[in-house]
C-alpha cells in the first residue's frame, strides 16, 4: 500500500539522517492512502511517498477517508515495516524558500536512483541496491609491518608467474583460457558473469576495470613479440572497441566466453552481407550499431527497436526523453517482463520522479 505525507525541509533533512528509511518526530504521523491528497498545503512542504504491506496497516489507528495515523509510541514500529525506503515526490508552495541543503539532498537522491536503475539492468542477477548502499563509506584494511611485507613478496611472485606465461601465450583464445583457468580469481570471474548484455554498450570497460588490469598482464610487460603482433592483425569478425593495444580484444572474448555469447557463423554471414552494402553516411551510425548487435546474435526484431529508439535519441529535445530511450533500450537488450519488467518500471518511475522535481525547484528559484 502507498502512503503519503507532507513534510516539511526541516523534516527532509531529519528523514535524510536515516537514509530516507525512518520516520524521526515526536508528534504522531498522519498519512494520506493510496492516492495524492486533494489538500495542497499553501506554504513550502515537500510530498513523501512511502510503502508498507496491506497486512500491516491493522497494527495502527485508520480515520476517515482511509487516512492513517501513527502514533508517536508506534513509530519505530512502523519504520521497521517500510518497504524500501521513503520516497521525496513533489513540492507544493513557495521554492524560493528552498535551501541549497535540501536542494544537494535530492541531487543525491538522483544519483542514487540512476546508480540503481542502471545496476538493475546492467547485472544478470537484477541486483537492486539497497537503500543505504550510496552512503556507505569504504575504508579498506591496510595491511601492516611483516603482513605488509609478505604481501609485497606474495605480489611479486605473482608478478613473475605471470610474466612467464604470458611469454608462451599466442592467441587472443589462449589469453582467455589462462584468466578463466588461472589468471583471475573465482570472485572476478562470477562478477564478469553477472555483466548483463545491456552492459556491453559502454565501451569505457575498455579503458578502465578489467581493460586496465589486461594491459598490465599481457601488455606493458609482455615480451612476446608474436602476441602483441597478433592483437594488432586479430579479426573477430564483428565490429568492437580494440582498446588502445588490443586488450578489447581479450576482454571481449573473456565476456562472450563466460556468458555463453560467441558469435555463431550465422551472425557473421549477416555481418558480412551488411558490409557489402553501399556506404551511405546517412546509415553510418546505424549500420555501426547493427553491427554490434548481430555479434550478440539478436534478432532482427529486437534490432529494429533498439535502432528505432536510437533514432529517437537525435530528435530528443530534452536529457529526460534521451534518458527515457538510453534506459528502454536497456530493458530490450534485457528481454524484460512480468515481474522484472515491473521493478525496472518502478526504479525508472523514482529517478524521473526526483529528477523533475529537482528541476522544477530550479526552474522557480
């Protein structure tokens, strides 16, 4: 069942505190169910949504109108039966009134909901970030005195061991066989695992993460002369970003092999016949993009509406309607439906929620 409540930027910042998982007041809280309330406060007050369980409402007091009342003595109670986290909606009144504080609040909020959004659809678990997730803080453990030095030494030995098999390594296909068999550790390679085919559009990878840790394996230190000339002449067949000394290559395969996604010889004779056809600048970019979606051997039909939707991002007029097309691209590349489909709704529905409001309080400052 959703809830909703005015409060005030003194009760935003206070809800903050909690991670927008607690209700702080000591007055009882009264709550308007399942619809806005057709009572527009006349002074600055924000609209909170939250979710609770229809079961649960029987523990607290029902008026009029099915509001809800919750007693100040039943407050924590009622916190622990929240589902998520409390959600800011709206603003009603004044937005010059607004401070910079609440303002840096809901940028964080919207930060929040793009980061689980696109974790949603960018992981093969459907992994949702937990509401406090943003905020916590990482302080990693430094190790110290002989620990210190034994991992020093333990690092260098590995450094060494990888020197000396990479000097026997020829192919792009044997690269891949070490890192699955020996080269990269049983949690890495359940992460690589969980990368979602909607994460493959984002050729920074390349660059950063696991592209930087392949350069300092097989590039920087390598010499085996006959493997770096064969990343520079490598053909896989299909269009991909190389990364700057061929380690695309590598990581590429090492995704395709782990996610059961090697192209098979139909989508190539498809790429084939889609090179041959006369270059027209027009078509460039959709062809470009054809390309790399044949390699994951989609449909034609998932083709066309994710090339529809990239046709609709040039006539965009506005971040909110190329994000909307960025994201639904996401949820075609997915497959999504029942109930998966509903969560990917719902998180959309929260970060575009937010984002307005945030320009809506500028726009009137």
């Amino acid at each position: 069942m959703t809830l909703y409540k005015f409060i005030s930027e003194k009760e935003l910042l206070e809800i903050e505190r909690t991670f927008f998982k607690e209700f702080v007041s000591d007055i009882p809280l009264h709550f308007y169910t399942g619809s806005i309330p057709d009572h527009i406060p006349d002074h600055g007050m924000f609209l909170i949504k939250c979710e609770i369980e229809e079961n649960t409402i029987s523990n607290f007091k029902i008026l009029k109108d099915g509001e809800l009342m919750i007693e100040t003595n039943q407050i924590p109670l009622f916190n622990t039966l929240m589902v998520d986290k409390i959600k800011t909606v709206d603003f009603f009144g004044r937005t010059e009134e607004v401070e910079k504080e609440a303002l840096g609040i809901l940028d964080e909020e919207k930060r929040f909901f793009a980061w689980r959004l696109r974790k949603y659809l960018e992981t093969n678990s459907r992994e949702i970030v937990s509401y406090d997730s943003f905020r916590k803080v990482y302080k990693p453990s430094v190790p110290i005195g002989e620990e210190a030095e034994k991992l020093i030494e333990e690092e260098k030995a590995h450094a060494k061991y990888l020197e000396e098999k990479t000097l026997k390594i020829n192919t792009v296909e044997e690269a891949v066989d070490f890192l699955i068999h020996e080269g990269l550790s049983e949690n890495t390679i359940c992460n690589i695992r969980n990368e979602s085919l909607a994460s493959r559009l984002n050729d920074l990878t390349v660059f950063f993460g696991m592209g930087m840790y392949l350069r300092n394996v097989f590039i920087y230190p390598n010499k085996n002369e006959n493997f770096l000339k064969y990343l520079n002449t490598y053909d896989p067949g299909y269009i991909l970003d190389r990364g700057e000394f061929g380690e695309g290559l590598i990581e590429d395969l090492l995704w395709r092999r782990l996610n059961h996604y090697n192209i098979t010889d139909e989508s190539k004779k498809k790429i084939e016949v889609l090179r041959k056809e006369k270059y027209n600048e027009d078509l460039a970019w959709s062809n470009y993009i054809k390309e790399k979606l044949l390699s994951y051997n989609l449909d034609e039909a998932i083709i066309s509406e994710y090339l529809e939707l990239e046709d609709q991002m040039d006539l965009c007029v506005s971040d909110e309607d190329f994000e909307h097309c960025m994201y639904e691209q996401k949820k075609i590349l997915e497959g999504l439906s029942g109930d998966e489909l509903s969560v990917y709704n719902q998180m959309k529905q929260d970060y575009f929620t937010v984002s307005r409001l945030i320009k809506k309080l500028k726009n009137k400052q």
